[in-house]
C-alpha cells in the first residue's frame, strides 16, 4: 500500500511539472493542511473506485473541509490519478477541457460546497450529464458527501434535472422561509429536505447508470 501510494505522489508530481499553468492550483492544493482524520469509509465509495481513489477522495474532504471557497479535481478512479486541478474563487470554481483528452481513463470529480452553501448538487452540477467522458460527480460538503452517478450523456435529461432541482430547491425554501427556527436550524431542515427530494426523483427513474448517493461522515 505504502509503494503505491509513493508511486501516485510521484506521477501527481509529474503531472504538476509537465502541465505546467494549470497545475499551480494542484501544487497549491498539494501543499493544504489535512485537517482532521479520515471521515468516510471504504465502503462508502462504488466499488468501481480503488483503494488508490479511496485516498485521494478521503484526503480531498479532510483539506477542504473549512475552506471559504472552492476546489475542483477531476481524476481517474481506477488509478486514483489527479488528471486535473483549479481553485475557484469563493463559491465558484470552473474547469478548462478538451473532450479527448480523457480518453482511456475512468473519470470523476470532487469539488468542496463551503459551509454557507447546501451540501445536494445544484442545478450546476447537472451538466455531468452533457459530457460523455465523466461518470462520476461527488460534492464534499461540511457534514456529508453526494455522489451523482452518471453513466449516460442526454442533453434532455441534463435540461430536465437542471430545471426540477431548481424548482425542489425553491419549493423547500418557500415552506422553511415561513417557519419560525433559528437560521441554522432552518438552513439544515431545508438542506436535509432537498436533498432527500432530489435523491427520491432521480433515483425513482429507476435507471441503473443514474444514481444519487448520500453520505453522511463519520467522526469515530
């Protein structure tokens, strides 16, 4: 495990130095504080990820966690390989790419929501669904990570999730907007029930290459 591992921090070097403008915001990255001890499991993850993708998923959640702004990796998940890094400036972060050049590797990418953002995918996150080289989108919130599976490139269904997500978000906001709690309270009741929504309506289409998984961390 301790040789692979070597051999991963060496190729994520290697892919720093030969990339070279982009990759100042991996070497940033590389450089962040693990903040606290491993916070999911293995089990956690499909069972298409691999020990190697394990890691890097687990120590992405543990350096991003109180982050006040964004970072998104787009990796393979057999190799646990970083094909690609960039930090957002605070709630937004966009990535630059060529469709090819992601061609004979199992794509997926993690980006952090900060503290002040709900934690479920929002209508941004559906566009997984437009690009034919990612199967896998997770979102690391503060207290749980969401796992949008999407093995299947349908511009309908992209424009459908994108226009239902908006209308359960602003559904679940418009009933917790009137209810007399204190904000962060209100903000987890409205977190917790759009998510559960939006995790019911796709996964009632009941097609095995969509999926939404929800993950609560473990602090034991």
């Amino acid at each position: 495990m301790k040789f692979k591992k070597i051999v991963l921090m060496i190729l994520n070097f290697l892919t720093i130095m030969i990339n070279g403008n982009q990759n100042t915001d991996l070497r940033k990255y590389m450089e962040l504080e693990i903040k606290c001890k491993s916070i999911i499991r293995r089990d956690d993850l499909p069972s298409e990820f691999s020990d190697e993708a394990f890691n890097l998923v687990d120590e992405f959640i543990r350096k991003t966690i109180d982050l006040d702004y964004e970072i998104l990796i787009i990796f393979d998940y057999v190799t646990g390989e970083i094909v690609k890094c960039t930090i957002g400036s605070g709630i937004n972060v966009k990535i630059t790419f060529d469709d090819d050049e992601f061609k004979g590797k199992k794509i997926a990418s993690i980006h952090n929501h900060t503290k002040d953002m709900y934690t479920p995918p929002s209508d941004k996150n559906f566009g997984i669904f437009s690009r034919e080289w990612e199967d896998y989108e997770l979102i690391a919130g503060y207290n749980k990570l969401w796992i949008l599976k999407a093995k299947i490139k349908d511009e309908k269904l992209t424009f459908e999730l994108k226009i239902n997500s908006n209308l359960l978000f602003n559904m679940t906001l418009d009933y917790y907007s009137n209810k007399d709690k204190k904000e962060d309270e209100k903000n987890d009741k409205i977190d917790n029930e759009y998510g559960n929504l939006l995790k019911n309506y796709i996964n009632n289409k009941n097609e095995s290459r969509i999926q939404l998984t929800e993950r609560e961390y473990s602090y034991d």
